[in-house]
C-alpha cells in the first residue's frame, strides 16, 4: 500500500521537477530563470519528503540549508551582475503594520507557538514572529545583542553535540540543550535576515 | 622497487624516443636518435632554471613534484596488484597536473595549454567505458583478480575487444604528436609547459617517461594478462609502433573536431558496454 | 637554492629511500610505507638532482609573449 | 560490487555515519589535502596580457580583498572536496557535492569582470539545478533499502537500487562540478590567480571520481 503510494508520490514530483526544468528551459531571463530554479529546488525536498519517516525531516533541514545557501550566492552574483546596488527596500504599506499593538499580539502569538513545537520548525514560525515584529517598526534596531544571542545559542548546541559524544549518559540535557539551540539561533538569524535588510534600506 | 622505478621511467623516455624516431622515418625524415628523450631529460637538467617573476611560486613548483608523484603511486599500484579504479583516478588528475603548469605561470600561451587539458575531458570517458566492461566480466576490479582472470579464461582482449580498443584510443590521446593531443598543438607554442623549462622540464619529462610505461603496462595487463618481463618490453614496444604508425599517418585535429570525435567514440562504448551489462 | 643545500636535500632523500628499502626487505617497516616513502621521494629527488647540477641565483623574468 | 576502490583499512565513527579510508578514497582525499595545502601557502600569479599596438605588456593583479575572498573560497572547496572523498555516506556526499558546487561559483564570482561573472551566474543556476537529481537520487536510495550508509548498502543483501537512481546521482553529479563541462566557456577559466582557479578543476574532478565508486557500491 505504502509502497504504491510512494511510487505515485514520487511520479507527481518528477513531473513536477520535468515541468519546472522545462520552464527553465524556456525562459531567458536571468532573474526568472533564478526565481525558477527556486521552484525547481523545492522538487528535491519533496523528493526526500516522500520518504515520511524521521530520516526524511532530518534529511530535508540540510538540503534545505544547501539550497537556500546556493540561492542566496546566486542572487548575489546576479546583484553584482547587473550592478544593482543601493536599491531602497520600501515596507510594505499594510494597514495593520502601521500600528503598533496589532504586529506585537500576532508575533507573540507566533512565537510563543514556535516555542510550544520547539526545534528547527518551532524556531521558524518564531523567527517569522519576530520578522514580523521587526517589519512593522520604522525606526532601525541594535543588532548587536540579535547577534550574541545567535553565537551563544550556537554554542550551546554545539555543546549539546560534544555532550551527546562523549558523556552519552547526559543525553537527555544534552537534548534539551540542543532543542533550545537551534530554536533560538533559527529565531536570531531569521529575524537578523530582516533587520539587516531594513538595516540597509 | 627502486631499481624497477628507475628502469621504468628511463624505459618509458626510450619509448618515446623510439616513437619519435619511427614518425620521423614514416614520414621519410632522418628524425632524432632514439635515446633523444633520456637526452632531453639529462639536458634540461643542466639549463639554467629560475622561476617565472609572474608565476605563483609555490604552485609553479609544487605542480611538477606532483606530477612525478602521482605517476610513481600509479606505477606501484599497478605493480603491487591494487585497484584498477586508482589508475583510472591518477589518469584523470593528470589533466589537473596540466592545468596547474598552465595555469601557474601567468603567460598566456601556458594558459591555452592548460583550459584545453581540462576540455579534452572527453578523452577520459572511453577510459571509464572500458573499465567498467572490464568490471562487468572479471567482477572486481583489483589488477591482481584481473590478471588471475585472465589467467584461466583467455586475454580480455578477444573477449571484449572494443573495450581493449577504448583503452588503446586514451592511450593514444595522451602521447605526443597523436591526432588528439591538442594541448600541444603548434598554435599555442609548447601549450602548458610553455614556461617549465630546466629543471621544471626536466622533471616533467620524467613524469611523462612514466607516464607512457605505466599506460602501456596498464594496457598489457588488463587486456593480455601475465607476462614474462621481455614479454611485457615486447609488447610494449610493438604498442608503441602501431601508435606511432597513427600518430604519423593521421593530421592532429582541431580541439573542436577532436572532443566531438571522442564524444561519439563515448557513446559508441556507452552502448557497448550496455549491451555487455544485459546480454553479456 | 643554493648548490650546495641541493645536493645535501638530494642526499638525504636517497639515504631515506635506501634506508626504506633495506627496512622493507629486513621487514621491519610494511611494504606500503616504503612505496609511500617512495612516492614522495621520487618527485624531490629528481628535482633536487636537476637544482644541483644547475642551481642559479639568477633574477626572475617575465614569461615569453611571442616572437 | 564490495571494496571497488579496494578494501577499506580504517574505520572512523561518529555514529551512525562511518568514514571510511579505503586506497582509493585515501588517495584522493590526500590529492584534495596536498591541493588546500597549495592554495594556502602560494600566492596568486600575475596574469600576463600583451598591451596591442605597443611593444609592451601588462600584469593582471589581484587586490588583496578579492584575493581574501577567493583564497577563502578554494580553501572551504578544498574542505569540501576532502569531505566528500572519505565520508561513506550517500547523503554527506550530497551534501558535500553540493557544497563544492557552491565554492566553485564563488571562486569565480569575486572576480570583478563582467564576462566571468556572467559565466559564474549561468553556471550556478546549472549547479543548482543539479542539487535535485542529486539529493532526488539519495532520497531514493534511502527508500528503497532503508540505509544511506554505503558499507551497508555495498552488501547484497539489501535490495538492488534500481539503475535510474545512479543515473540520478551521476546527473547530479556533473550539474555540480564544472570543470570539463564548463572548461569550454573560458571566460571563467580566463579568470586570472592560478591556484584558486585550480580548484575549481580539481574539485570537480575528484568529486566525479568519487561519484563513480559510489555508484559502483550502492
């Protein structure tokens, strides 16, 4: 049953993957074809997804981090390319960021919800709270204290890890440690990612 | 192992000699004595030497150290019996010793030399293609089940000839004057050793007097098998005439004309060896 | 380089190599670490062989440009 | 087919992934080490161009920030590449594949011309591409037998991956590593500091090389 399933899974993204290539293929724009690929990548994480055990969400943050990782040095090259520099990066004019209360419940919200699910999801969603927290200000933040937050939570999951090795037997701290790690260090860098953009603008 | 290594690289400058001597009286010239390539050895030895003011030092140098290193690995790996998949890796980084001569220079001309080693990567895919049939038959890819094969069922190359073929075309791109030598055609001066001279070139020839018996060694033990010694001398020598005969009756191509000609040489052993995977 | 320096870094890897030789033959040392001792004092021989005989102090020059 | 690249002599565990040294990846990753090696210890050449319609010449050099970055460059290339030849894990070499993929365009992308980087944009999204048959093909591999670990998956009892998936990897493969594909569209080669751009070639290289025992194993 499974089995049939995952041939059929995997059948719908191969085309999907075909389709996308296809367009790729096609368009000669350099930036569509950048925004394409992104399309295209999303192919191979479904791919690993299908496998649907604990392996394939400890196989999908890598490949994930590869692929962004790859995007973003593209996407620097094509600014470097053509020699688009010192663009403003307007926010957006949304009825609820301009004022103040609405933006703080809703990331609260959010990121008391990614500290509840924990891990590298949790620190997404809470990242994204914080993103949107940060979004609605107009006014530029002290990145200062983002970034130690991110190294020391850094530190605390590759101490987590050195736990795990060699004193097996404190697994279970070792394992909280690293949980609350990659929740704040995804929460820092998601939120750096935003303000450093404003930063800029 | 010593005195075998030595022999071997002064055996393979000889070769090459004695290929050079028989494209020369092929085509109706008087041509160098055949121990002109040990001379060229012992004489660039005495040049003076000195590194390009362009060059990247370390590299420029390094790169030569690395080329007769990684030919003496192959050749002990050959001898001692190890995986044919090392020589096929040695055979393949040879091309990045080439790019690093080309490249740490800074002329020009040893920069042509180098890009087109990396496009006559096209050479290497045959070399593959026969190894993997090799692979398909014998199941292991140690030379010494290979040779143990051989030694009970007949020469691999009257079982699988077109693969013995493939190995003899790579064997053939990389000797001097060969149709498909295009990183030292004549436009580009002497193509990646342009600036090696002296001692550089002195080692470089080394390298390349091992190179030629290793591949020739290569090529007798995959596809013949065991052989007495003079045998092995024998055999090589006769391999050595009928490249030469090739390398002076046919006109050095284009580096367009030859990747496209060993791309369709790929693919033909591509099927080959597909057909030999399911119905072999 | 200096002659001299040459000749004796020549010698030194012959002595290593010899030595690696008579060590693999008595068994003392595997045979891989004698080819592994081979494969990185073949390339240095050679080319300290070559700097003994013509080592120059001589200036750098510029790559050749043409004709 | 056990022990293509000979057998393996050591073992080192972190794990559940297991690196393994066989003759055949030791001496590649050796080749990688001896090459990170040199890209530390030397300096860039100074490419030579003749100045037209004089009898005079010009050196390319290379300024000291862009040669940080690219130095940096070949340096995490060089690391990757060493990766990707012990690790004996068909998702690590993925990873490590795709790794190198990235290191190669950044080698090149510092160089301020717009020809090489034009040549540096089309070949990342080429390499980007290549990270879907490649970690595509890893997923398969783990769903049809259970494992990604290629000491277990080298053993017959596990069931046969089917072809296609090698095929996958291979593609992957030569999406992520330029150097003879890519050597055709000089302007990238034409980028002048040798032993950066040396890495390029070499990592790409080795990464084929390895990509063969893999297939070969699994």
């Amino acid at each position: 049953m499974t089995g049939a399933l995952y041939s059929w899974g995997l059948l719908v993204v191969l085309g999907s993957a075909v389709i996308g290539f296809a367009a790729l293929a096609i368009e000669k724009d350099d930036l569509h074809r950048l925004l394409l690929i992104d399309l295209v990548e999303i192919a191979s994480i479904g791919i690993i997804a299908l496998i649907g055990t604990d392996l394939a969400e400890a196989l999908i943050l890598p490949g994930l981090v590869v692929g962004i990782a790859e995007l973003l040095a593209l996407s620097q090259i094509y600014l470097m390319k053509e020699d688009l520099r010192d663009r403003t990066v307007r926010i957006p004019k949304i009825e609820v960021l301009q004022e103040l209360p609405a933006p703080l419940i809703l990331s609260m919200i959010l990121i008391v919800y990614g500290i509840i699910l924990s891990g590298f999801t949790g620190g997404a969603v809470a990242g994204l709270g914080a993103i949107f927290f940060i979004a609605a200000r107009t006014r530029t933040e002290d990145l200062h204290l983002l970034e130690l937050a991110s190294g020391l939570s850094w530190v605390l999951w590759i101490a987590a890890f050195f736990v795990f090795m060699f004193l097996p037997e404190y697994w279970y701290l070792a394992l909280m440690g690293a949980a609350v790690g990659i929740l704040i260090k995804v929460i820092t860098k998601m939120s750096l990612m935003g303000v450093m953009w404003e930063a800029r603008s | 192992m010593i005195p075998y290594l030595l022999f071997a690289t002064f055996f393979g400058l000889l070769l090459l000699g004695i290929h050079r001597k028989l494209i020369a009286r092929i085509q109706r010239r008087p041509g160098p004595p055949i121990w002109q390539e040990i001379l060229h050895t012992l004489k660039f030895s005495f040049k003076s030497t000195w590194i390009p003011a362009t060059a990247s030092e370390v590299l420029f140098v390094s790169v030569v150290l690395i080329a007769i290193g990684i030919w003496t690995a192959a050749f002990f790996v050959l001898v001692t019996g190890g995986s044919l998949l090392i020589i096929f890796a040695i055979y393949m980084l040879h091309k990045i010793v080439e790019h690093g001569f080309g490249l740490s220079s800074g002329s020009p001309y040893g920069k042509f030399g180098g890009v087109r080693s990396v496009i006559s990567a096209a050479s290497e895919i045959p070399l593959f293609v026969s190894v993997s049939a090799v692979a398909i038959f014998t199941g292991s890819l140690q030379i010494s089940d290979i040779i143990a094969y051989q030694a009970e069922t007949g020469p691999l190359l009257f079982t699988i000839p077109l693969a013995a073929i493939a190995l003899y075309l790579v064997i053939l791109s990389k000797v001097p004057a060969s149709p498909f030598a295009i990183v030292e055609s004549k436009e580009i001066v002497s193509g990646y050793k342009t600036e090696h001279f002296g001692v550089w070139r002195a080692g470089l020839e080394t390298c390349n007097g091992l190179k030629s018996y290793v591949l020739l060694l290569t090529f007798i033990t995959v596809f013949i098998g065991a052989l007495p010694f003079l045998g092995i001398l024998l055999t090589m020598l006769l391999l050595v005439v009928s490249l030469a005969f090739v390398c002076a009756l046919c006109p050095m191509l284009s580096p367009f004309d030859s990747v496209t000609i060993q791309t369709i040489i790929t693919g033909i052993m591509l099927i080959y060896v597909l057909y030999l995977g399911v119905f072999g | 380089m200096k002659k001299k320096t040459a000749f004796w870094l020549m010698v030194t890897v012959a002595v290593i190599a010899v030595l690696a030789l008579i060590l693999s033959e008595t068994g003392t040392i595997p045979e891989w670490l004698y080819l592994a001792v081979l494969v990185a004092g073949f390339p240095l021989f050679v080319l300290f062989l070559g700097l003994w005989w013509m080592a120059r102090e001589g200036d750098a020059d510029i790559p050749f440009m043409g004709y | 087919m056990i022990g293509a690249g000979g057998s393996p002599f050591m073992y080192l565990e972190f794990g559940d992934i297991v690196i393994y040294f066989s003759p055949y990846t030791l001496s590649l990753f050796l080749l990688a080490l001896v090459f990170t090696v040199l890209v530390i210890a030397s300096r860039p050449e100074r490419q030579l161009d003749i100045a037209f319609g004089a009898d005079a010449y010009t050196t390319k050099d290379i300024g000291l920030p862009e040669m940080r970055f690219r130095r940096f460059m070949a340096i995490a290339c060089g690391l990757a590449s060493m990766g990707a030849m012990v690790t004996g894990d068909v998702f690590d070499f993925c990873l490590f594949t795709s790794l190198v993929g990235i290191c190669n365009v950044g080698i090149v992308a510092a160089v301020r011309s717009r020809h090489v980087q034009n040549a540096a944009f089309q070949y990342g999204l080429v390499a980007l591409a290549g990270t879907v048959p490649l970690f595509g093909g890893a997923a398969i591999v783990a769903a049809t037998t259970g494992t990604l670990s290629l000491i277990e998956l080298s053993s017959t009892a596990l069931p046969a991956v089917p072809a296609v998936v090698k095929g996958f990897l291979v593609l992957g493969v030569m999406g992520e590593g330029m150097a003879p594909f890519y050597a055709a569209k000089a302007e990238m080669f034409r980028a002048p500091g040798a032993p950066y751009v040396i890495m390029c070639s070499l990592s790409s290289l080795l990464i084929f090389l390895r990509v063969i025992e893999v297939v070969l194993q699994v």
